[in-house]
C-alpha cells in the first residue's frame, strides 16, 4: 500500500489481492475510512484524520502534508480552549 496526496484527496493505492500482514489491504483502507473511488479504482478521503491512520505508508510529500495540516488542526484547538477559559 502507499498513501499519497494529490489535489485535495488522500490516495491509498494497493493492489487487490496485496496483504498487509494477514489482512487484505483493501480492508486496512475500508477499516481507515476511505472510500472506494470505482472510476479511479482507488481508496480515496479528504479528511486527514482518516488518512492519518494510514501515515506508515505515506510517501515523503503525503507525511510532511499530514504532519504539519494535523498540527495546525491541533494547535488550533488548543488555543480555541484556552480562549474560552
């Protein structure tokens, strides 16, 4: 499997009979939150929660994307506690 981020989608691209582990990697992708794109033939979400989840296989550009988006995500809660205190 390899997660990557490409316009706006996150794209978890495994072949169909691939395993990781024991388990079909199709399954990992459907059990992450993604959906099925049948015209792209690929697990697909826009959120990076989900992706997140997948971020072991996530290329260079797709992990550093994830890290810093789920840090601003984080930090922006933080401040929006402190805030209301």
């Amino acid at each position: 499997m390899e997660l990557r981020y490409e316009h706006g989608l996150y794209i978890a691209a495994c072949a169909y009979t691939e395993l990781l582990g024991e388990t079909p990697a199709r399954e990992v992708a459907k059990q992450a939150g993604f959906r099925w794109n049948p015209q792209a033939k690929e697990w697909q979400t826009t959120d990076p929660y989900r992706a997140r989840a997948l971020r072991k296989y996530a290329d260079v550009t797709c992990a550093i994307h994830l890290e810093k988006l789920i840090a601003e995500q984080e930090r922006t809660k933080v401040l929006s506690r402190a805030a209301a205190i």
